[in-house]
C-alpha cells in the first residue's frame, strides 16, 4: 500500500466550495462522471496500445492526467503524465498502463469514499 493519499481533500473540498448553496449534488454529479468515463478511457488506452497507435496512447493519457488533476489525484496524475510523454517515443508499456490502471481503483475508492461523507 503507497504511502501517500490517492487524492488530496484539499482539492475536492475546492470543488465542493464550487456548489451552489453549499449543495453536494455538483460534487457527487462531477465525481459520479469521472468514475464512469476513466475506466472508458483506460479500455481504449488498452486498445491504443495494443494496436500500437501511440498518438492515441498520448492523447488519452492526456485526458486521464487533466480530469485526475482536478480531484486531486496527483499520482495517477504523474503516472498518466509519464505515459503521455513516453508514448510519442515508443515507450509505453503494457506494464505502465497497469501501474495507471492499480493507482485508478485506488483514485477511485477514495472518491466513492468522499462521495459517501459529503
């Protein structure tokens, strides 16, 4: 188990503060479609992958690095970056995409977790 948060409060008590009336719905609604299209983006970083369409590669990892930015999740942030970056030069890896993949499910569990205590 890593030794640092999978994501940082401080960027989804941000979020929260960007509900109307101090309302959670937005940040259950925001946090709700990141969970339903990353693991979408991961099937077809998959995809890219094993077809060796390297510019998909980049320009998902791309995605998953903003959208995991945005709650925080500065780890699968950086993993996603790595790939984004070695993808062009043919250095992704099967194994990087399931080191992204590992950091999501626990991206993923603490977001259900903050969505359950808001």
């Amino acid at each position: 188990m890593p030794d640092y948060p999978a994501i940082d409060q401080r960027a989804i008590e941000a979020l929260q503060e960007l509900s109307t009336a101090g309302s959670n719905d937005f940040l259950r609604e925001i946090i709700t479609l990141y969970l339903q299209d990353t693991p979408v983006l991961m099937a077809k970083l998959d995809q890219a992958l094993a077809d060796r369409d390297l510019m998909t590669v980049s320009r998902l990892a791309h995605s998953i690095k903003g959208s995991s930015g945005n709650f925080g999740a500065t780890q699968l942030a950086q993993l996603a970056q790595n790939l984004e970056l070695a993808a062009p030069g043919g250095e992704a890896t099967v194994a990087a995409v399931e080191k992204l993949k590992a950091e999501y499910a626990r991206v993923a569990a603490a977001l259900m977790a903050s969505i359950a205590s808001h």
